[in-house]
C-alpha cells in the first residue's frame, strides 16, 4: 500500500479530528519493517488479525493475550557460547587470584587456561560448579549489582558490541507489535531468571515479573536485621524442555497464545501452546545466516552445535505440527538494529 | 468533607468540560467507605499520596507500585478451617465409597466420622496426606475442573453463605484503591497457588498470573500427544513464613511498597517489604471481633488457635516494627458486602 504526501495532507484536511486520523493513518504502517515478505510475516500478521478483531472467530480477550519468547537464540545471539556463561567466565577469572587451587582444580582450570577444546565438553556438573562460584553464596541484591555493570559494559567479541545489542530486531518488532495489540510477552529462559531480569526491561521492553527463567535455591535470612535472600549453589528450578510447560503454568497459570523458540529445549513450549483452543502461532527461529549471524542445526543440515541444538527431530516436529521456522537468512532483512 | 446535590449542580454548570470536572470530583469521594475513621484508614491514605503524588519525597514509579496480599484471614475467613482445607474434606467424602480402606486408615478415618476434635490436632504429614489423594494424581485442567463447581456452590455452614461471600469488604477498597492508583496488587497466600486462581479474578479483580502461592511438583506428560501437567504428590513450593520472602522475589523480582498480612506465616513479607527504601505500608488484619466474624490470637489476649494464629511474637514486632494492627471491631465499619 502506498500513500503519497498529497494524499496525507488531502486526508487530514478532510478529518476534522486528528485522533481519528493518526488511528487510521497508523493501519498504513508496516508493523514488522525489518522482515521480508513471506510465509513468516504472513502467519504472525495472519495471527494477530484473527485473535484481537472482535468479529473473527478465534478472538481473544484481551486478559488471556499471552504470547512467550525463549531468549537465547530466540531473542538474541547465543553463539558462541551463551551470555550467562560468558558472565561466569569472566567472574570466574576475576575471582582467580583469591583461588589458587583452581589451577589445578577442574573444571576451573580449563577455563582459567582457555583450553577452548575442554570447555566445549563441558557438562551440566561441571557448569553447575561453576554456577556455584560465580552466582551464589551471595543476596539476590548482592548477585544484581555483580551482573548490572558487566551487562552495560561486555562486549561480544566478534561484533565488538555490548551483548544487549545482539537482539534481534525483527524479533522486537513482533514483541512491541503484540503488546500494541493488548498481549503480554513474556520471556520464558532457560538462563538463570534473576540475571535476565538485570537488562530485560530496557533492551527487551519485558518487566523483570514477565521474566520466567531458571533459578538457584534462596534462602531467607534475617539475623542481621536486614532480611537478605541469600542465593544457594543449589538448582531450583530448571525452565527448559518440559520446565518450560511446567514454568509457564506456574507462573503465568494461562496458556500461551503464541510461543517464539529457536531450539530443542522450546518444544514442550511450543507443544503445550499449540494444545490450547482458538488462533495458535508456533515459531522457531532457525540459524541459517553464518554471514550476518550463524548457521548452526544439525537440522537443515547445518553444522552440529550443543548451543542452542535445533536437531532434525525437531524439524520434524515443525513439519509435522505445522509449526514455521524462521529462515534468519530469508525472512529477515535486518538481523540487529546497528545494521544500516 | 461533605458535598451537598445544590453544589454538584452549581460546580457542573461552572464546568465546561465533563472530564475535567469527573476527575476533580472523584478526589471528594471516600474511597475507603468501609473503614471507621482511625489510624488503621489514614496510614492507608498516607501512604498512597506519599507514594503516588509526584511531588512527594516518596514518590514510586507506577512500574515499581506493587502491593502483596495474604488471603487466608486476610482478604477472607479463615476459620474455623481454611476453605481450601473444606474444599480437601469435602472431596476426601465424595471419594471415600472407592476407598473402604479408608475407613481403617488415618487421618482419613477421623475425616469420615467426623472426629473434629482429631482433625484439630492434625499435623503437617496428616494435611500432605490427605493433599496428595485430593488435590493430586491428575493433570492441572482437570483439578480446576473439581474446584471451579466447588466454589461457586459450596457454603460456609455458619454464615450459610458462598464461600467467596465471606471476603472482606474493606479490603477489597483497599485493592480497588490501590489498582486506581496504579499499584498492583498481588495474592501472596500459604494456600494452593492453582486452588486461588480459579477465583481470583471474579472474587478479588486479581489475574492468575498475580496469585502467588503453594505448589505441588507437576510433571509434564506428552505421551497422549496432547500434553498434561500431571500434578504428584509431592510439595514443590510452600508459600509461608519465609517461602513469601522468596515467592515474592521468584515472581515478581520487585520489592513490594504495601503489605497486608494477618498472621505469623506473614511476618517475613512484612520484614522484606519494609527492608525497601521510600514509603511502606506495612499492615495486620486484627481478628478481635467474634460478633461479626471471629475472635482469635493469642496475640493481645484473645483464644490461641492453629488456623491462621497471630503470636503475642507477632504483636511485639509490630509494636517494635511500626506495622499497623487492624483491628476487625473497631477500623471495619461493615465486614462483609452482604451486611445491610
């Protein structure tokens, strides 16, 4: 649709109110501007049409709009290694000197001699250890003003760009479009909850209580007066795979309209969205662009990755359920905002 | 501040605009009619124009505005029995012909004769018991599908009223007030997290995703190929005492401005909420009238119970901690909306 200058200045002319005008004015706009077209931009465009117009028959009220984003791979680069890691790394490295014996002490020592090649054979114990160091034995406010200053300040080496500045922009402009159209978006992480919340309002748009995400123990302490939550090296929650059901129902206690994944751990998200009633949008964001971002799967037959695996079962089960996936490299003109 | 008809009609003449003159005279309106004139109604005006007045040295983000409510005693009756605790006795009846063992067993067998004097000393194994053959072993849907026609039915014998009925007017103008002033209002509560939420919103205008309670671990069940959160028997997260410290945290990642409570369960939520910086509003419902409702403590001398028990403990951190004590006889004008 094209609307010259003339015909702006004929409309308004012609409206003698100007709040009616800029509301029918603002249907010309294009609400995703940095996707192309295709069956991408179609389905989401085709999805908010159906659930927020009153006369169609899959409305929405606007209290049960939910809509759930993943955030690494989804909403932002999770390659090389995911954001939080690269937080405990660093942290890991500043505490060293006070640690002598991590020298000699694995998993730490692997990472304090950058052995890259052990670091990628890395389990869930030796991760949970080094959570253990980095984000506990610590207040919740204590463990906040840690994250804070390194989340404004670290750069992504590749990019030479603050970590937050790795969003994606199409995936922004499908967020901020939902919550124009009455939705509640919320971020649903397998990170660790109270380190997203740090940033997730400012770069996200996404208050720290729509903020579901992994959590450690705490603990409740008062016998210095001032009531502490002291953060345990200790899982208590794990949002990821069926967490992600599990995690949404409990905090939310409303089923997804929409789900936004990019991995094996969002399918029980995106199931469990999808076995709801009424208009359903299920997407997963697929890493096929090495020149602007990365190619990773093994699905589509990209290269294998333990960060974010998008495996061939789950195209399989995009294909099967009718879920889409994004296609970084087709669907997306501009992947981040500082592109020009 | 009175208004009389002759002077509405003179200051709507003087009015051009409807808007304007709807807005200056919401402000003579008595937001809290249900409140004698006393301390207990002015700290809550106090605080709201502290906290919402941007003129005010205390002044709160609407953002940052969040207020948590117990419900248990709080915002409802609790006694003689917690009506989720009815909801549990009622379920165990209708159960019991497929359970003849049941007749043989405790704590069942003390539910089915109707032994209260048993039941009163029940412990915490007793009530996981009888949670576990009740409240689990289904999927999520299919337990709010047991309370949804439960409460809307089920009576309160002494007031042979609606459970749901027996909340409290009061405090229902306090969340109104709140939610006018852009506060958000959150159910903080010991009791089942899903069990609140199928009422919540019609009961108290508070959406499911701001109940924040007790849960039983769930386990997320696709091999139908339509998903179930099957509900174990087994605690996840006891939302009481310090659990509302941390539930507060683990949901909403703000520190609450108001809290209202009634009981020692309470007591960490109001510590966390005043440990906050700026305006605080820290408050406990006073169960000292037996005519209208009931009367019970021990606290400032009145019959010791286990359902919803207010310590002599609880009344000297008060006193210490400048919380404000409610008391139900003399600061609530009506308890209830069904009172004429």
């Amino acid at each position: 649709m094209k609307i010259t200058r003339r015909d702006l200045i004929k409309a308004s002319a012609a409206t003698a109110v100007w709040g009616t005008f800029a509301r029918v004015t603002a249907g010309f706009g294009d609400s995703l501007p940095s996707w192309n077209e295709g069956a991408s931009k179609k389905a989401i465009l085709a999805f908010v049409k159906d659930t927020t117009e009153k006369s169609s028959s899959k409305y929405v009220e606007p209290k049960d709009r939910v809509a759930t984003f993943d955030q690494d791979g989804t909403l932002w680069t999770e390659h090389p290694l995911y954001t939080q890691a690269m937080f405990a790394l660093d942290r890991l490295g500043k505490m060293a000197p006070q640690h002598p014996e991590w020298k000699e002490t694995e998993p730490f020592k692997s990472v304090l001699t950058g052995d890259r090649e052990a670091m990628g054979k890395f389990g869930e114990k030796d991760w949970m250890e080094i959570v253990a160091v980095t984000h506990a034995g610590m207040g919740t406010e204590e463990f906040l003003a840690l994250v804070r200053p390194w989340i404004t300040t670290a750069k992504a080496p590749r990019f030479d760009r603050l970590y937050t500045d790795l969003v994606y922009l199409p995936m922004l402009e499908v967020m901020r479009y939902l919550r124009e159209k009455d939705y509640r978006t919320y971020i649903v992480t397998g990170g660790g909850q109270e380190f997203v919340r740090v940033y997730s309002d400012p770069t996200y748009g996404v208050a720290p209580e729509q903020v579901i995400g992994s959590s450690i123990v705490t603990k409740y302490d008062n016998s210095s007066g001032k009531p502490v939550l002291m953060r345990e090296p200790k899982p208590f929650f794990i949002d990821d795979g069926p967490g992600k059901a599990i995690g949404i129902n409990m905090f939310i206690g409303k089923r997804p309209c929409a789900a936004f994944g990019n991995s094996d751990g969002d399918r029980q998200m995106l199931e469990w969205t999808q076995a709801g009633d009424g208009g359903r949008l299920m997407m997963l964001v697929h890493h096929d662009d090495a020149m602007r971002e990365y190619a990773y799967g093994p699905g589509g037959g990209l290269p294998d990755t333990q960060v974010g695996r998008f495996s061939d079962e789950l195209f399989a089960a995009a294909n099967k359920n009718g879920w889409i996936v994004i296609s970084m490299k087709d669907d997306w003109k501009r992947v981040y905002s500082f592109e020009r």
